[in-house]
C-alpha cells in the first residue's frame, strides 16, 4: 500500500494517466461521475403529479383574500425556499403568516403547536417547505381544524401525511432530486405559468438552497445551480440577496464554492446563534437584517474558532477511538454539527460533537463513506430521546447520564463495520498527470464541469515526483507554501510548515488553475496534499475495504 502523505491522508488513485486532449479528459470526468446532459425537468409542473391541484389551490385561496400560512425551516435551504414562497405570494397580493422553528429552543419540523398558532390566526391554507413530510400529527391536525396543507418538502418519509397535496421529488422519476428550493422553485412556475418579474432572484435562490444542502449537483440539479449562479451574477444590488451577495464578497461570476462557504454560511448564521427569521428578512430586502448576518457570521466564527481548539484538546493523537466524540457545557447547540464535521474532516473518522445543557445532551454527528451513521443511531435507540438523519450525518439527544454509553456504543459500532485501516483521512484523486501537460487549455476544459459540488466535487489531479524550488512561506500568518516546480508556480495554503522539510522529488495532489498578473495569464499548481515520491500508482479502493456488508443504509429523519 502507498504511504500517508505528509498530512496523514490516504490517497485513493485513479487507474490510468491523463492521455487524451483536455476537452476529451473533461468529457472522460463527467461521464465517470454520471453528471447527466443539462436538464429542465425540475421546473415542469408534470414533474410532480400534485403540482397543478396545489397551484390551483393557492390561486383560488388568492382569489377569496385568504389567509395563507408558511412553516419553514432555520437552515438556507429552508429560508430560500421560503423566501422563493413570500415572494411568489406576494405576487398574487397575499402577506403570509410566516413560522419558522427556533432551533435552539424548539428543534426542527413542523410541529402541532405552530399549526396551532396559524390556526388561531385564521390560516385556512398552510404551505410548509423543507420540512412537513413527516408531520403526520401536526398536518392532521390541521386536517381537522379544515386547514388545506401543501407539502413542499425532499426529506426521506415512511408514511405520507394527510396534506392537500405534496411536491416531493420521490415522487416523480427525477434523476438528480433537488432539495426544497428547488422543489419551490418548481411551484413557481406551476402557479404563475410563465417567466415573471425578477425570476432572476428566484432562480438564484434556489441555486443557494441546492448548493447548501449539499445534494448531488448532477442532472437536474446541475442544470439549476447553472444556471442560478448566472441569475445571481444578475441580480439588483439594492435587493436584499444583491446586498448579501456583495457583502459576501461574491465577484461577477459566482461559483458554486462562492455559496457554499461565503453566502450560505452568512444564512445559516442566523439560526445557529438566534432567529432564523433575521436570514428570511435580509433575504426579502431588510438592510437592517443583512448587517445582523455579518454580525452573527462573525460571532460564529469565533464561536466555532474556539469550540475547535477545545475539541482538539479532547483528543490524543497518538491514541484515537474509532469514533471521536467530543462533549462539553461551552458547545452550543447551533455549533455542534459544524465541530463534528471539521473532526471528521481531519481525522478521517466518523465524529459526534456533543452540547451539554441541563443534565440533557444534543449531539451531531458527521461520518466517512463505508460507515452508515443512521444505522448506528438506530441501532442504539435505547439510549436516546429523539433521533435521526441519514448515512452521513445524523443528531440526537438524550440525558446526560447515558454520555458514556453513548460514546461506547458509537465507538462499538464503528468498529463492527469498518476496518481500521478505513480511519483515515482520504483524498480522492480524479487523474494521473505528468507536470509537462498542464496547460490553459486543461484549466478552461475542466472549467466546463462547473458547478462543482456535491456528487462533483473539483478534479484533483496526481502531479508525479516533482522537485520543489524557491520554498518560501507566504500569508499574514506563514501558514501557506510558495514554490516552483520547473516553469510553473505552486500555491499549498495552509501548508506552509512543510517549507523546510520538501528536499526530495514528491508527489503533488493538486488542481490546476489560471493565476492572473498583470494582464497576463500563467497556469498555476493549487496543491492540496504533498507526499514522498513513489514510483507506483495503487488503485486503494481495491485495497481498502469496508465492512458495512451487512447493514443496509438507510435514511431518518432531523439530522
């Protein structure tokens, strides 16, 4: 087996070298990655066989001045989708009545206290988006009180509820299901029946759902974040996603990345420190609400800066569980899921990140490929009040005594399904490529695969024992390495410590870009991982395996 690189990762190897043109490499990723001709199925109200009996419903309920209802939710998904819903409301001359849950102090879904509420208040329509699908109590109970629901939703389901009507891309044959924005975005159209006034919003919105919830960019949902992005790069700064988009710091041409780490971030700040409902205003136009975002984006930063350094101060190196779980009273509950996934990130190893709070613990869980972590939540029911998610990522809570047999169990169970040496850090490498053949033209073929993401992720290629000169450590901090590598620059952020240490030929896992100064463009090597030199290439996947065999994954529900 190939050796660790420098950064203790493991890297997976393709089989074969960078032999074709660069378009011809290009098509050769896409097909690999099954990423599907563009497709606009998404939009089309025969997608979804409830689409024209639920926008029929909202245009009678227009028609008679009713009071309209929407849930939502406190993640990005579910604000743009709901912001995607007042504005299409707005349209038709209806004010909604908007809920979103408190995540801190209620937890997510739709629940029947807020149907309560909306019902008190005279809604006879209820719209719910990104969440609702397993309302099944709530929703009944609005059955009752004569409350028409439709059901906007793309979580797993065992059972329908008794909604109205419901759009969820289980139930239609698309290839790429997209999350609620998407979903949203669809009933638009299915209401309004044409291109309407600044469909450009509504469009980018649902390219920032989709980004955020991390499905698979692929098909439809390819063809929606492409062109959302674009609509994005169109939208009127003076609106209330132009002034997020400008203070994000997001340039003319928008990418994907752009939304997963400026914009979304900024979002979901809101329902991680406080009320998701300052996101849904500073999305509808509310300046007051945009500078309240940067101020909690801020504060969660810090919050995450410090909760990390006190996580890490939990681990010995030399001795990690199968499992990594982390707990303390100074986590809060908004943070917890963003700790577990930087643990599992950098250790390559499922982890649980765990807030303490009253004698009650609400944990988060993030995993690696082979591991199913809905299965080991299940598995151990017993010990928890309420829990769900799906194979990757999953929550749960229960009484603080039970800490310790949680952390055993979680453990226990990582061990019975993968083998140990799966518990590392894994890059994936897309292609072998020998330094001479890096060129623009590679940088604008693979530009083509845009927008990458989830199920795309940016091709990383194996650039072969290469000698490193011109070491230089760059950055405010002296964290990132500059070099050179025959004719071309090399960029390493954040692995400025090997400055003094690369004095042999290595390999170089890396991206190639085009670095512009003064007018002129060169291609350059963004490294993201180094390693000693090896004259073999080893196809890992064949040689590290997993041993889940005997447990099929499966999806629950409030991950």
């Amino acid at each position: 087996m190939n050796s660790l690189s420098f950064t203790g990762k493991r890297w997976t190897l393709p089989t074969h070298n960078a032999t074709g043109e660069p378009q011809q490499l290009a098509e050769a990723i896409a097909t690999m990655r099954s990423l599907g001709p563009d497709a606009r199925a998404w939009t089309n109200p025969a997608t979804y066989p409830m689409a024209i009996k639920a926008a029929g419903r909202l245009r009678s309920a227009a028609s008679k001045n009713e009071i309209v209802g929407i849930i939502g939710d406190y993640d990005c998904d579910g604000l743009t989708s709901t912001a995607i819903l007042v504005r299409l409301l707005r349209r038709l001359g209806l004010e909604p009545i908007v809920r979103l849950p408190h995540r801190l102090l209620e937890g997510y879904g739709a629940q029947v206290a807020h149907v309560e509420e909306l019902h008190a208040q005279g809604v006879t329509l209820l719209i719910t988006t990104d969440t609702g699908i397993v309302a099944v109590e709530a929703l009944t109970r609005a059955k009752e009180w004569g409350i028409d629901a439709i059901v906007i939703d793309h979580h797993a389901f065992t059972e329908l509820p008794p909604a109205f009507a419901i759009l969820h891309p289980s139930l239609t044959d698309l290839r790429s299901p997209p999350a609620a924005a998407g979903v949203a975005f669809a009933f638009a159209h299915a209401v309004e029946g044409s291109p309407w006034d600044d469909i450009d919003t509504d469009a980018a919105l649902a390219a920032i759902g989709t980004v955020a919830d991390v499905v698979p960019l692929t098909h439809e949902n390819r063809t929606m974040v492409k062109e959302g992005l674009a609509a994005l790069a169109r939208v009127n700064p003076a609106s209330g996603l132009g002034m997020l988009r400008d203070r994000s710091g997001i340039g003319k041409i928008p990418l994907s990345g752009d939304v997963a780490f400026r914009l979304s971030p900024r979002l979901n700040a809101a329902g991680r420190l406080d009320d998701a409902t300052i996101g849904l205003r500073a999305l509808l136009g509310d300046s007051a609400s945009v500078d309240m975002l940067e101020t909690l984006n801020v504060e969660r930063q810090r919050l995450t800066q410090e909760c990390m350094q006190e996580a890490f101060g939990m681990i010995d190196v030399h001795d990690l569980p199968a499992c990594m779980c982390v707990a303390s009273t100074n986590f809060p509950k908004g943070i917890v899921g963003l700790i577990a996934g930087k643990l599992a990130e950098r250790f390559g190893r499922p982890a649980a990140a765990i807030s303490i709070k009253n004698g009650m613990c609400t944990a988060s869980l993030r995993g690696i490929p082979g591991h199913d972590i809905a299965g080991a939540l299940r598995s151990n029911a017993s010990l928890f009040t309420a829990f769900g998610g799906h194979a990757q990522a999953g929550g749960c809570s229960f009484i603080e005594a039970n800490l310790d047999a949680v952390k055993a169990a979680l453990h226990s169970d990582v061990l019975a399904y993968v083998r140990p040496e799966a518990l590392l850090p894994v890059l994936e490498i897309d292609l072998l490529l020998p330094i001479e053949r890096a060129s623009l033209e590679l940088v604008r073929a693979f530009s083509r695969l845009e927008p990458f993401g989830a199920g795309n992720r940016e091709p990383v290629f194996l650039v072969p024992s290469v000698t490193l000169t011109n070491l230089r450590r760059v950055g405010a901090d002296q964290n990132h390495l500059q070099a050179r590598a025959g004719v071309l620059g090399i960029i390493a952020f954040g692995l400025g410590h090997l400055a003094d240490t690369l004095n042999s030929p290595v390999d170089l896992a890396c991206r190639v870009t085009a670095n512009e100064w003064n007018g002129r463009q060169s291609v350059q090597l963004s490294v993201v991982d180094i390693r000693e030199a090896t004259p073999r290439t080893i196809n890992v996947n064949q040689e590290v395996g997993m041993k889940n065999e005997g447990r099929k994954q499966t999806i629950l529900h409030n991950s």
